[in-house]
C-alpha cells in the first residue's frame, strides 16, 4: 500500500452561509494545510427546503435557508484572490447551463491568476439544475463528451477552432489565452459512475471524481477505476498520470458512541434520496420514489411538499447513511481512506455531515478533520 502521496481536500461551498465567513473559512483550511478546496455548482440545495427548521436539523439554527447560494464563478474568482497556495475546483460544474467555451475561458483566466491551483471538475448533470429552470435535460454524456473536447481544443489549437458536433457546433472559434505554466493546462476531474461516463472518463480526462455512494467498497473502486485505465489505454494515454480521487461524505466524532447516536438521527435520512435503488436491497426495502429512481441525478426537492417528505423519509430504512459517506472516529476514517488508497486512490475530498446533525460539534470536527488531515502529510 502507497500512502505517501494521498492528498486531502475539503468541500468549502457557501450552503447558506455568509460571503465573508465562507471566505474567511476557506483561507483557514488554507492556514490548517488542506491540499484542495471544492466549491459545488448549483442553483438550489439537495437538502429540501420544505424540511428546514431547527426541530428537524440543527443546522437550521444558524443558517436562515440551504437555498441561499452564491455563483460558482463568484466564489472561485475571490477564492483566487485570497489564497496562495491551496489548489481549488469545481465540484463538479457541467455543460447544460454553461458553454464550453465560457467554462474554458474562465478556468483558464483563473488559472493564471491562481498562478495554476485550478482543477476543472465536471460531470453529466443533475435534474435539479436544469428541469425547474426550463432546460431540458438530455443526451448528458454525449454532451460533456464534447465539451471536453472543445474546451481541449479551445485551449490548445493555436488557430481558429471550428468543430460540428451533434450538441454544438463551432466555426471561427478562438481563446488566445495561454495558461499560467507553459502547456500545464487545469487538470479536467470527470464525475464518473456507470460504464459510458467511465470510459469517457479515461478517453479524456486527467482525474476521476466519483461519490463514495457510487463506489461503496474499495473492491468496487478498483473495478471502475480498472475500466478507466483499459479506457486511457484504448486512447493511447498513459494512466500512471492519471489521478483517481474520491468525494466522501463523512459523519466524524472521536466518540464511538457519539458516532451511533448521530447515525440514528431523522436528518441523515435525508442521503438516503441521493441513492439507487439497488443500495435499498440490502435492507430489504425499496426506494421510496421508486425502483427506477436515480438518486442524486433526478431528485429535485423544490418538487415536495413537507408532508410529502416526511412521508418520504419515513420509508427510508435507519442506517442508510453507511452507504451514502464514511462514519466514525478520526482513527476509524483514517482507516477507510486507506483502504480505499491500497486500490489506486490518490485525493480524497471530504464533506462533512457532522454539524448537520449537531452544531455544536463545529470546533470538535476541525480538530478531528485536522487529526485526518496530519496523519496522511506525515506519509508524505
């Protein structure tokens, strides 16, 4: 098992909270030592609104509603400007509301001004920032197929750029911009989960960014990570440059106990929407918005009412979370990671999950994500 090059990163998006502390929280990851900070690209939460109020989630005592959201490019744009060397990407913005030749030229301009921290993180989209907005969601893996092209193509081809794809069509197109390094171009990070986005994934792309809930187990993770690698092989790239990273969401507490009382809380039930079906079987129960359900790619929780969430979440089985993130001590998370490591992992991101069960637990899941974050830049 290599562990010395496991790299750790936070997710630092402003769900709800004001400018200037979500800022001034990131320049503290920064301080603490965190390699990476991901900042989300939504137009609303995936926590229903419906639901929040502090008798449901603690988190509601501080922070007026989940909906309160800053552009992406607002937060990355003075992210650059208040950091020094913390690397920071998108996590994951996609091609249904943003033109591939804007997302080009604004991970290209930030990566000069970051003097090349940006890592591009895309994926195929989700129902919830496009169906309520009047886009259309369709065909969402040809379309990033050629965005990814045309972002490669805009930032490398030194000539006019025309391309007649089946989404868009370019003629005449330019971006004279030229990256802050000599060809280091930002790093395109793929959230790739089923076969199609997988082998996209390696045609392409120079990361993977999966969520925990779609790699469950470390021996599912090196299953799909192997069909990228035959995929960059296929493509003639060479995949030791490849770096496998990873979402996960965790609920941490250095108390066993604390730990097993915050897993039966009501509110993390609420991750259990974000899943197939197929991680419901093993509780013997079915998805409660149906078989055909794609979790986090269709759910829109505008849609409920609360009556109809509560009746929702009454469905879902205790427990569930253990398939959505990681729980645990600092110890037992440390563990994890490192499982997953032994089969290719090489960034994790974290998220934590902690303070919406419990507010008060803030300080004590710095210190513990501090104690995560130490022990891995010991190996280094």
């Amino acid at each position: 098992m290599d562990i010395s090059d496991v790299k750790i990163g936070i997710d630092a998006s402003f769900e709800g909270v004001p400018f200037k502390a979500g800022l001034s929280m990131i320049q503290n990851y920064e301080k603490i030592g965190f390699d990476c900070v991901i900042i989300d690209d939504h137009l609303m939460n995936f926590f229903p609104e419906v639901l929040w109020d502090p008798e449901f989630i603690d988190a509601a005592k501080s922070i007026e509603s989940p909906n309160n959201l800053y552009d992406m490019c607002t937060i990355i744009s003075n992210v650059v400007m208040n950091t020094k060397k913390i690397q920071i990407a998108s996590g994951v913005t996609e091609c249904f509301r943003r033109h591939p030749a804007d997302l080009a030229q604004f991970f290209l301009a930030q990566n000069n001004l970051s003097k090349g921290r940006m890592i591009l993180g895309m994926g195929a989209g989700e129902y919830l920032n496009t169906i309520p907005y009047g886009i259309e969601y369709n065909k969402p893996v040809s379309r990033l197929r050629e965005c990814i092209k045309i972002i490669k193509l805009l930032w490398q081809e030194k000539k006019n750029v025309n391309f007649n794809g089946e989404i868009w069509k370019l003629k005449g197109a330019c971006l004279g911009l030229k990256p802050y390094r000599k060809n280091k171009y930002p790093p395109i990070w793929v959230a790739a989960h089923g076969p199609q986005m997988l082998s996209l994934t390696g045609e392409l792309a120079d990361g993977w960014y999966p969520s925990k809930f779609h790699v469950t187990s470390p021996n599912i993770y090196k299953e799909k990570l192997e069909i990228i690698k035959e995929s960059a092989k296929k493509a003639g790239r060479e995949p030791d440059k490849f770096i496998p990273s990873l979402f996960a969401p965790i609920l941490i507490d250095e108390s066993k106990e604390e730990v097993k009382r915050m897993l039966k809380s009501e509110v993390l039930k609420i991750c259990g929407l974000f899943l197939s079906s197929q991680h419901f079987e093993k509780y013997g129960a079915s998805h409660p918005l149906g078989d055909s359900f794609d979790g986090l790619v269709q759910f829109i929780p505008s849609l409920y009412n609360r009556k109809q969430m509560m009746e929702i979440l009454e469905k879902i089985p205790q427990g569930v979370y253990s398939e959505f993130g990681f729980a645990g001590t600092s110890d037992e998370i440390i563990g994890k990671i490192e499982d997953y490591a032994r089969v290719g992992l090489k960034y994790i991101i974290l998220y934590d999950n902690t303070v919406m069960v419990d507010m008060n637990k803030v300080n004590d899941v710095q210190k513990s994500l501090t104690k995560v974050l130490d022990y891995f830049k010991a190996q280094r």
